[in-house]
C-alpha cells in the first residue's frame, strides 16, 4: 500500500513538473510565414501582386488573460479588427484572401475603364513582418514592418511598434513612463541623439543645416525597449523628405533618469546602473 501511495506522489509530481514546463514565464512565439503572386489577368504582363507575409505571434504565456490581449492588440495591428478573434491558423488565409480580392477588383475596373491594356501593368508589392525584439518576464516588446507598392514613384516603408506591461497585458505608453512635464526634455533629447548618432550631420552640430523638418522632431509614440534604453523610430516623411529614409534614435536610460517616473515598469532594467 505505502509502495502504490508512493508511485502515485510521483506521478503528481511529474504532471505538476509538465503543467509547470508547458507554461511559459515568457511570452513564446510562433512563426507563420505566406509567399504568393496573384496575377490580375491571364497575361501576366498586366501585372500581380507580390503578397509575402512572415510573422511572430503569441501563443503562450503563463497568465492566459494577459497573453490574449498582447495577441489580439497585435492581431489588431497587423491584420486589421476583423482578425482579432479568428482561430490562429485561419488568419493568414483570410487576410490572403482579402488582400488578392481587393488587388483584382480594384484594378480590374482601373484596367477596364480607362483602356490601359496596352500602356500599363498594375504590380503591386505588400511584405509585412511582425517580430519580437524584447521579452523578459516582465515587459514584451514587439515590432510591424510593413512595405506597400501600388503604383507610382516608389513605395513606402513603416515601422510601429508595441510595448506591453505583462503585468497587465496593457501597452505602454509614454505617459506610462515619463513624468508629466516630459516632452521639452525628450524632444531636446531626441535631437541630441540624432546629432551624436549621425556621422554625416554630427560635424554641422546643428539640425537647421540639414534637409530634416527640426520643428516635426518631438515624441511620437512609436518607440520600443531595450535593455540599454528606449529607442524611437520615425518612418518617411515624418520628419524629413523622403529621401532620407526612416530615422533611428536610440536613447541610453542614463540620459532618461530625469525624466522617467519612479516605479515605472522600466525601472527594474536601469535601478541598479
């Protein structure tokens, strides 16, 4: 009797030790990928879209409520709201689906009535990418990158990205983190490190002598986290012509301490530097 009492603490131990193991104190990840061109008409020299697709999503963390709002925000922003609530592996399919209808009828009727059969090919080009960049027990950092062509000139790059307090699933914002009064020393800040990063406008020391827009330099929301700092990201034609590309800023902790709140969910990454 004390043996078969024995053999069954063991087998609770095991499956505690399973349960335990399966649920992660990080969030984890998997990736889905998609690569397809869906021509608009028989002839292909009328043109496609170039449709390519490779993304990170959650699909595990210990607190269930928490993992499902990081999903859903990120579904949200990836996908569009009708995606939100979509089993996982039904949502690249559905958006294919979309993305290639839209593609045809649209330009289908642009083709037809205006008689461009001979004089034109509608290629349209849409890579999007989703991953993650930061991912302690704590904070969840996450990136999108989305390229789009649909004719004309060249297309356009974007980058946005979501920070999430695993605490509460809600992402943070910069009134999460800074003190109320922030912007004038961020903005000062963030104008700093552009100049300190930026071999090509460092020896001018001076942003007005450059082809940036100074004035639309300022916080904008679109930042992620790393362990040596808070790093901004401003897509083409945010604060400069196109030309310039998207600009980086990455801003060490050090330089933030004075405007940071305490007790803020970051602190724990800088409190003992």
């Amino acid at each position: 009797m004390k043996k078969n009492k024995n053999i069954l603490l063991f087998i609770c131990f095991l499956s505690i030790s399973f349960f335990w193991g399966c649920v992660s104190k990080t969030v984890k990840t998997k990736n889905f990928e998609y690569a397809n061109k869906f021509y608009l008409t028989d002839d292909s020299t009328k043109g496609a879209l170039n449709l390519i697709i490779n993304v990170e999503i959650p699909v595990n963390f210990s607190n269930k409520t928490v993992l499902d709002s990081v999903r859903n925000k990120i579904l949200l922003f990836l996908f569009g709201e009708n995606y939100v609530n979509m089993p996982l592996d039904s949502v690249i399919p559905a958006f294919v689906r979309e993305q290639s209808s839209d593609y045809r009828n649209n330009n289908l009727f642009m083709l037809n009535t205006l008689n461009l059969q001979n004089y034109f090919a509608f290629n349209n080009d849409h890579i999007l990418e989703g991953f993650s960049l930061w991912s302690d027990e704590n904070i969840f950092s996450y990136g999108i990158k989305r390229y789009v062509f649909m004719g004309g000139a060249h297309g356009l790059s974007t980058q946005t990205f979501l920070n999430f307090d695993l605490k509460t699933g809600k992402t943070l914002t910069e009134k999460d983190l800074f003190i109320p009064d922030y912007k004038e020393k961020l903005t000062t800040l963030i104008r700093e490190r552009l100049i300190e990063e930026n071999d090509e406008i460092s020896e001018y020391r001076d942003l007005n002598q450059t082809d940036y827009w100074v004035d639309s330099i300022q916080p904008n929301g679109n930042f992620y986290i790393s362990d040596e700092g808070i790093n901004y990201l401003f897509n083409p034609y945010e604060i400069g012509p196109y030309y310039l590309g998207e600009t980086e800023v990455r801003i060490p902790y050090a330089r933030l301490k004075d405007i940071l709140k305490n007790g803020n969910p970051l602190e724990y990454l800088y409190e003992n530097r």
